[in-house]
C-alpha cells in the first residue's frame, strides 16, 4: 500500500489538485502537515470525502497556518487515538491495523518554524507515552529541522530515534532550498525503505509549495474494507432479433388464458417472457472495485483525466520541458474541466430542489460538511 507525506502549504486553495495527485499515484493513507484548514467541517472537508477519502485533524480555529491531517481512503481502517502532546509541535494520531494482525501507531506531526524551544524533549515524551501502548511506529511530518546538517540539535533528535529503535528514511532535499526537513520515521519493517522517493520534480506543478511530496510503501499490506459490488448484466446486443421474435411469438400462443384471473394471466405472460429473455440473454454477475467519485465526475472528465495521466508519466520519463509544457496544459484543462463540472452540477442541484427547501438546506449541508446537531431540550439535574 503507498503512502504519502506532504507539506502542502493550505489545502483550502489547491485540494482538487492535491486529490488528483493521491488518485494518480494511488495513494492510500497521505499524511499532511500545513493544512490551514480552520474548522473541522467546512468545503475543503467535503471535496475530499467526495473524492472516496475520509480525513482526522488538527486545524487552527483561532490562528492562521499550521494544521495537519491524515487523509485515507475510506476502505483503510485507521482509528484515531490519543498520545500525549505538550503543545510545541502539533500532532494527528491514528492506529493502522496490519493483515498479520500487528498494530502501526501513526502520526502525522508539525512543528512551527523558529526556535527549538523544548520541541526534543516533548517530542521524546511524545515518542515515551506512545510507545507504551504500540510497538510498531510510522512518522511523518515537517520538523522544520535541517536534518542534513551536523549540529548538536540534530545529533539529540538521533539519539531520541535510535533509542525508540525508529529509524529516519528520507535522504534526500525534501525543501526546495536544498535541506531535509521532512521526516519519514518507521520502526523495523513498517516502511519498505527502498521504496521512499522524494519527487522534487512535482516543484514546477505546485509552485506555491516550498515542500516536495515524499512517496513510499508499506512494508506489510493493512487490513482494508473491500472496496467491491457485485453487477448483474445480459448481453442484449448479442441476441439474434429474428431468433428472438420467433421463439417469442412460438412461446407466446402457446399460452392459455380462459378460466384465468387477471393476475395470473399478467404472471404468466411475464413468466414466459422471462424464459425466453434468459434463453437468449442469460444473466450474468461480476464483483468490481466499488471506486467512490464527486459526482460531477462523468466521462469527458474521465478521458480528460487519463489524458494527463499519460501526459505526467511521459514528462517524469523524459524531463523534457515540452513534456511539462504538455502537462502543464492537460492539468490546466482538467482543472477548469472540474470547476465547468461543478458549477453545473450545484446549478441542476439547485433548480432540482427550488421547491423543497428541506432538500435544499441538506443537499448543503452535505456538500459543506456539515453535520446535523441534535438539538436537546434544556433541563436541570435533579
């Protein structure tokens, strides 16, 4: 299963294309720091639900910047739990149960830039009191340390890892001014280490993020909801018209109808129809991968989409830059393919229910994420 980690810089002003980045690499489980989300539900939340991901956070109410998330797709069970957390980082944690039935504690931790302050020794007692409930560890983040430097900061920050037996996996600059500052931390054979791969060449598809994304793989697959259903079908196109108009008009005068209520009569004309339907085209069944998407997604965008696909995959082969520019173009297009689709979905969304004004409060509720409170009567202990 591939994971993600990413200092995004807001996900208010960029969250279709960061989705569409998860969904072409096929991202399962991305861990997000930076999120400068405000609010625990709000549009930002719901595009990302819409896409068939669900999300936990830490967001500023009262502050701007800052925030992380871990985003998953809503097959993976990832349950949300509680570590110790003094406050001079920030810090969203999640247990991700593996098929072998071993429990990964995951973290997705931030911490503001500026003084180190007594980030090191929370972070260890951070690292203390997660560590006597899990024995297995996956963190990522922005530590805003430089990791690549020799410093006695960054010698305590080893020594913290190595104590926990954690190891740091990412070797390359994961900050366009050339130093490591994001963190992919993993116990033993959590994380496939040969699999970390930091894709600077993502800089010039986000110039507005100073942080390049960091891909990798797990070591194990996780225990996961199939995401499937099963379709029922018949092969009409392949029925022979004349073949079937014959065994119909043969199978239809053979019927009896005297002496015969109305319903049995409707009974038996369906049943005879229906034998000679499964005779010329039997139904079939197939279980598929059940894929949520936004509903505004219809086929042109698919094909818009693969387009830019196809055009990614050959620019990250070649380098070239008429390769980006190509890319860049389908991207573009596929973006203002996405807001064209929206727009015409709220606006027959709304005319739909212009006379229904219950229908019209959910339908957005829902698509801002907002959940209904249930409203008590006010009393008094006795």
């Amino acid at each position: 299963m591939k994971c993600a980690s990413w200092n995004v810089r807001s996900l208010n002003n960029k969250v279709d294309h960061v989705m569409n980045f998860l969904e072409d690499n096929n991202i399962s489980i991305f861990f997000v720091t930076e999120t400068w989300l405000t609010d625990e539900n709000n549009n930002t939340t719901a595009i990302i639900k819409n896409y068939g991901y669900k999300l936990y956070q830490v967001y500023r109410k009262d502050k701007s910047g800052g925030g992380v998330a871990i985003i998953y797709k809503s097959c993976v069970r990832l349950i949300k739990v509680f570590a110790n957390n003094d406050g001079s980082f920030e810090a969203i944690n999640a247990k991700l149960k593996l098929v072998d039935g071993s429990v990964v504690f995951c973290s997705c931790v931030y911490r503001p830039p500026g003084s180190l302050g007594n980030f090191l020794s929370d972070f260890e007692d951070f690292l203390a009191d997660a560590f006597s409930k899990y024995k297995h560890f996956l963190l990522c983040g922005d530590v805003n340390m430089h990791l690549d430097r020799i410093s006695a900061h960054v010698s305590e920050w080893s020594t913290i890892l190595s104590s926990f037996g954690l190891h740091q996996l990412v070797y390359s600059p994961t900050h366009k001014k050339g130093h490591i500052l994001d963190p992919v931390i993993s116990s033993h054979k959590v994380v496939d280490q040969t699999s970390v791969e930091v894709m600077q060449n993502m800089a010039k598809s986000f110039p507005s993020c100073d942080h390049y994304p960091i891909i990798f793989q797990l070591h194990k697959p996780p225990d996961i909801d199939k995401c499937e259903k099963v379709i029922r079908f018949r092969k009409i196109r392949d029925i022979d018209q004349e073949q079937f108009k014959g065994d119909l008009s043969v199978a239809l005068s053979e019927l009896v109808f005297e002496e015969k209520s109305f319903s049995d009569v409707v009974t038996q004309f369906n049943n005879g129809c229906q034998h000679i339907l499964n005779v010329h085209a039997p139904e079939y069944s197939k279980t598929i991968k059940d894929i949520p998407t936004a509903p505004w997604f219809d086929g042109e965008y698919k094909v818009a989409r693969a387009d830019r696909r196809k055009a990614e995959k050959a620019w990250k082969k070649s380098s070239l830059d008429i390769d980006h520019s190509i890319f860049v173009h389908l991207r573009e297009h596929c973006s203002e393919l996405t807001l064209k689709k929206k727009k015409l979905f709220f606006s027959n969304t709304f005319q739909k229910y212009k006379h229904s004004q219950k229908s019209l409060y959910k339908f957005v509720d829902t698509f801002l994420d907002k959940e209904k409170n249930l409203t008590l009567p006010s009393s008094e202990n006795l």
